[in-house]
C-alpha cells in the first residue's frame, strides 16, 4: 500500500470558465486512508464488533488505481522516471521493516520459525509476497500453520504488480496514441482489465479462496475501479459548480463512505471474499472519490473524512501498516494467544516505529534525494538488496541451528507388533527421529496421491506389487493418506497392491461439510465420495479396504449418521473391511514447539481432553454391527491416564504438525497395523492369502 499525493496529479478543475489542469491536495482521500488503515488495525486487533475490517485493504486499492491513473494521465512521464518515483515512496520503508522482523525474528523465534521467515522475507523483498502465500494458503497442510509476520506484505505485492502493468500500458499507449484517441483508448483498456479480473475474482472465490484472496489477477478490477473514477473525474469537475450536480455528488459521498464503513461492521471471516462482497467497499470508495470533485460543503462528506485525526492516520498508514502486523504476530508467537485489548495496544504502539519511519525514511527519501530517475533506481536497488541479505544471514543461522534439512532421512526404527512400548525390544533412539530440521517435511511417499481441493476424482494412484489383482484399498482423508507407508507394508509383505485414495479435507462419512480454504461447501468431497465409492464396485474385490480419517467433522451424531451411510455402500462391496482410529490432535504445530523447546523430549505436552473426540465406529458399536475390524493406537500415543499427551514418544517424533503424524511413525507402526488389523506379525513368511478376521477389535495399549 504505496503513498501517493493525496490528489489525482493533473486533475480538471474549472476556474475562470476555462478547465485548467493542476494538482490538488485532497484531504478527504488522506482521511479516507486513515479510515482504510484503522479498519484493518482493529480488524488484525480482534476489536469486537469490527470483523470485516480486512476490507480497508480494498479501500487503499481503490485509491492507489486513482491516483496512479490521475498521475499517468495527466502528466507526460517517461517509464524509469515512474519507476523511479514508485521505488523512492514504497521500496525504502518496506525495506525498514523487512529488515527490522528479520532481526526481531531472529532473536525471538524459534529456528523453524526463522526459516519460514527468512523464505518469506525473499518473497516480500522481491514482491512476489501474495504468490508465495497464494501456494502457502492453497496447501492443504501448510494452511494449518501460524500466519507470518510478513503475511501483510501480500498486498504491497500486488500494488506494486499493479503499478508495472498500469505504467506500462498507461504510458505504452500515451507515447503512441494523443488526444481524445488516448483517453477512449485508456478507458477501454481500464474497463477491459477491470472486467476480466473481476469475472476472476468471482470464479476463484467460488473456487479457491487463497487464488482469489491473493492473487494481482482478481483484484486488479479494484484499482481499475479507482482509474474509471479518475477518468471520469475532469468531466464532472468541468461541472461541479451547477447546483444538481453538486446535491447529487453529496448523496454520493455519503453513499459511498457508507458502503465503505458497512462491511467492517458486517462482514467476518466466513464472508466468502473478496468475490461479490469486495463491491461495496470498492464501489463505496470509487464513491467517495468521485463525490470529492464536487464543490466542499458543510455536509459533505469529504468534510468528514478530512478530520484532522483521521488525515493524521492516513498520513501513517502506509508505515503503520507495515510495522503492526510483525509486531502483533512475533508477540503471539513468543507469548501464545493474547487477548484484543493487548492486541490493540501492541497494534497502538507500532505508531511509534512507524512515525520514526515516517519521518526519518519516508520523507526524507520522497522529497528531499535528487530527483533524477537514476537516483531513486538506485535507491529502489538497494531496498530490495539489504533485505535479501538479512533473509541469508537469518536462514543460515537457522540452518545452523537445526542442520541441514535436505539431509537424507534416517531410517525408521523397529516398532513392536504390541505391547505398550513403540519400539520393538532392543531398539533404541540416541536423537529426535525424524530431526526438527526434516520433521515439517516427513510426508508419506506419493503426495501426490492426495488430490487438489477442487478436483473430484483420484487418479491411478498405486504401491507395491501394481500388477497384483490382490491389492489393500486405503480410504479416506488426510488423516488416511498420512497412513501410506504402513499400509505399503502391509501389502509388500504379502506382494499385494496398495491402492490410494484419498482426498484431504473429506470425510469418507457421508456428510457435507465446509472447506475453510475454498471459503465454502465443499461441494467437491461430496462428488469424489461418491465417485469414489462407485469406482470400487469395479475391478477385482480387494483383499481390504482399510479406512481412517479425522474424527472431527460435524457433530457426533452427523458422524454417527454419515459413517452408518458409507458402511451400507461398502459393506455390500463384500470386501473385509478394516478402520483405524484418528490419531491425537496436538491442535498445535509440533515441530515448531520442539524447535522452541530446544528439541527437549518431554516439553510440548497437549491435553488429553482435546486430543480425542467420540468416535463412532470405534465406540457407538457401528464396527460390530457391519463386521469392521479396529485398531485404535490412542492409548498407545497418549498413554497412561494422566491430562496430557506427549510429543515425543521413545524418541520418536509423533506429529510433522499441527494434526498428522510423521511418516517415520507411521513406518515404525506398521507392524502394529500388521499384527491388529490382518491377524500376523508381519514375519517375512506370512502367507500371501492370510485371512482377515472381521466382527473383532483390537486396542492397542498399556494392556497389549
């Protein structure tokens, strides 16, 4: 969110009956910032009452687009003198910033937290923020950890992609086209970007929440919407002293700031955004521009917005913005959830560094270096190098701290086929396996397997002995995929198949559910279910199906319900059917804690009451009822009966997240599966036909 004047650059004003052109301060738009600004402060705050506050960050699109297309427009510029100018009022308060979480990072986060940082410091640097987050955002599994302190930058991303498609394609077509040519071909091309991003914004809203949130493409109409009010600004300031004109622009201030304040106070989290519900807010403030040609009266509200508090806030905005997000997140981080009065204080004193930056950087850079286009490149240079070299300088010690982590994986250790200890008799665990340096990235093999949201169908997704008729079906969420590596165990012990499919985020109970990351029903999971289930009619019968997932969608009586409707369709498969109890939910990102703790064993503890919830296959007598064998490892991975469940177990890291276990637990559980889910202990002989017992349970545990 660069600054600009607070006035189209070379906007129409009528004076003497002759139209003239000059630049005018227009406080309400400085007011109008501030307004943005605070919105989003106390939205990032958790001010109760203000849950739609992200939408001030449409507001400063709305305005950039008008005053960039006011600058371009009415003033001849070259490109590297526009470049220029862009660099000097955005690139060296960024750079501040960035340089200033890198240290603060450093010192105060965890390792793994430093390496996420020193990644997303690059990203905001080189202004690509908003596409590292929109793959961030977009990861089913990575959506899951704790946002960066950098997350902010997405926007300044986007604005400032925005200012190299609009300088070029503004000044492209002024150095060719002059006249009343240039200006129909400006307009058509405003509208022209504007309505293919917007039919953008509402496909991707509909389709991938993170694309749409993200992404320059579906927000490049916001801006376009501030260049069609630029444009139209000289016809109606042409006719801004006839009275109808004036008492119409008024209605129109105050119908656009009203728009503007709505969504703060009525949107939330679950609006699905920015899609249809961004047209108010860019509408609203497309309003407010357009109403500010018309002549100032008492009523207005332009008179509103050009408070004195409120054009002090947008004079900071831009410096504030950038410095209350790291301060708020890297607090939370180091002290845990704080409550929205500290928030907002913390988010108070960020006004602090910002007005320093203000002042001392800001200013400085804009107004007072050389004015030539070399200058300010050079500048704009150096505001991207110095971060960059505090990303290294912060990854390399991150490195250092918790080793390489393309270091190839240590194999698992030998897990017992039962008994209360993980680990087979005699083996032992001398270090953290897997290390805190490859625990975030100890996925099962085949991630492939494990199909984008918005598709509905698996693909040929096969392990082990793939042209055996023989094969084991894994079924079910992520929470199933996180089991690939036991299950190909399975099968390679009796030269079977293994058979994946699974989709994250989806139940294989039948119910519908809502998908946080597309921002709506999940419509897709309820098509892949039943494709799915129909699939496995097909082909040879498997030897068996096993299922698992999250225990946690719907209520208990929606799980209930919907496992009773899938356990009919598959029962008649008349394959063996087997089920493997969810894992504990740590419900925060292990590795991270481990990081924090010094990769000591027995911190990160988490409560028992929240690690399990009532499931009914396991406890509400569906398994019996359809002749479904168990295998719930509950009691093994949280033993005993005390409060809290443990990390860390013989050694062995259990969680790579927030939810799912390592793959390295996985491949030292696999002769649990073997032994309490097809009857054998996995010797190397067992037969290939070994029979599956069914209508039993098997609970692994303290009591074998």
């Amino acid at each position: 969110m660069g600054r600009e004047p607070a006035a189209p650059q070379g906007a129409a004003v009528a004076e003497s009956g002759q139209t003239r052109r000059r630049t005018a301060f227009r406080p309400d738009i400085e007011g109008l910032r501030g307004v943005a600004v605070l919105s989003v402060l106390a939205f990032h705050s958790a001010v109760p009452g203000l849950t739609g506050g992200f939408a001030g960050v449409d507001v400063f699109f709305v305005v950039s687009g008008f005053l960039i297309t006011g600058l371009l427009v009415g003033r001849p510029l070259g490109l590297w003198d526009f470049a220029a100018r862009r660099a000097r009022r955005i690139l060296p308060a960024a750079a501040t910033v960035l340089v200033a979480t890198a240290v603060a990072g450093g010192a105060l986060l965890d390792p793994l937290r430093g390496t996420d940082l020193a990644r997303d410091l690059i990203a905001s640097a080189g202004q690509f923020a908003n596409w590292r987050f929109v793959g961030e955002q977009t990861d089913y599994l990575a959506a899951e950890r704790d946002p960066s302190p950098l997350q902010h930058f997405w926007s300044l991303g986007v604005e400032n992609q925005f200012y190299l498609l609009w300088g070029v394609l503004l000044l492209g077509l002024a150095r060719y086209l002059h006249g009343r040519r240039r200006t129909l071909a400006i307009t058509l091309a405003t509208v022209a970007v504007g309505g293919v991003s917007l039919a953008l914004c509402l496909r991707w809203t509909a389709t991938s929440a993170p694309l749409a949130y993200f992404s320059t493409g579906s927000r490049l109409w916001e801006f376009a919407a501030g260049a069609c009010a630029a444009l139209a600004g000289p016809a109606l300031a042409a006719r801004a002293e006839r009275r109808p004109v004036v008492r119409s622009l008024r209605v129109l201030g105050w119908l656009g700031l009203a728009a503007v304040l709505t969504p703060v106070f009525l949107y939330d989290r679950n609006t699905p955004f920015p899609g249809t519900a961004a047209l108010l807010p860019v509408l609203g403030t497309a309003a407010v521009l357009l109403a500010g040609h018309g002549t100032p009266g008492a009523a207005d509200a332009g008179r509103l917005l050009a408070a004195r508090p409120l054009r002090a806030a947008g004079r900071l905005s831009y410096a504030w913005y950038l410095w209350h997000w790291p301060v708020l997140t890297i607090a939370q981080a180091r002290y845990g959830p704080l409550p929205w009065t500290t928030l907002l204080a913390l988010t108070a004193a960020a006004a602090l560094p910002a007005w320093l930056t203000l002042r001392l950087v800001e200013q400085p850079l804009r107004y007072g270096s050389s004015p030539a286009p070399r200058r300010g490149l050079a500048v704009g240079a150096s505001a991207l190098v110095i971060p960059l070299i505090a990303a290294l300088t912060l990854g390399g010690g991150t490195v250092r701290a918790l080793g390489d982590p393309s270091a190839g994986p240590v194999a698992a250790p030998a897990g017992a086929a039962d008994g209360p200890s993980l680990l087979a008799p005699g083996a032992r665990v001398l270090t953290l396996t897997p290390s805190l340096a490859r625990a975030r990235e100890d996925f099962p093999p085949g991630k492939g397997c494990e199909i984008p949201l918005n598709a509905d169908s698996s693909p040929r997704c096969l392990f082990g002995a793939e042209d055996s008729p023989d094969r084991i079906v894994l079924l079910g969420d992520s929470h199933a995929g996180q089991w690939i590596s036991a299950g190909l165990a399975l099968a390679e012990q009796r030269h079977w198949a293994l058979e994946v499919l699974v989709k994250p985020g989806c139940p294989l109970a039948t119910l519908t559910v809502r998908n946080n990351v597309l921002g709506r029903t999940f419509d897709e999971c309820d098509r892949w279910r039943e494709n799915t289930l129909t699939r496995l009619t097909s082909g040879p019968k498997p030897r068996l199906v096993l299922m698992a997932g999250l225990n946690r969608y719907g209520s208990q009586e929606e799980r209930a319900e919907g496992w009773t409707r899938t356990l009919d369709r598959l029962t008649a498969l008349g394959a063996p059917l087997a089920y493997l109890g969810d894992t504990p939910m740590p419900g925060k990102d292990i590795p991270t804690c481990l990081a924090a703790s010094d990769g000591r064993s027995d911190a990160c503890f988490f409560p028992r009451d929240t690690a399990f919830e009532p499931d009914p296959v396991l406890d509400g007598g569906l398994a019996a009822r359809y002749g479904v064998r168990t295998l719930d490892l509950g009691p093994l991975l949280c033993p005993g009966a005390g409060p809290s469940c443990p990390a860390v177990l013989e050694g062995v890291v259990l969680y790579r997240d927030t939810g799912h276990i390592t793959d390295t637990l996985a491949r030292v559980l696999a002769p649990r599966l073997d032994k309490g889910l097809l009857g054998t202990a996995g010797a190397p002989g067992a037969p290939a036909g070994s029979a599956v017992p069914t209508g039993s349970t098997a609970s692994t545990g303290p009591t074998g």
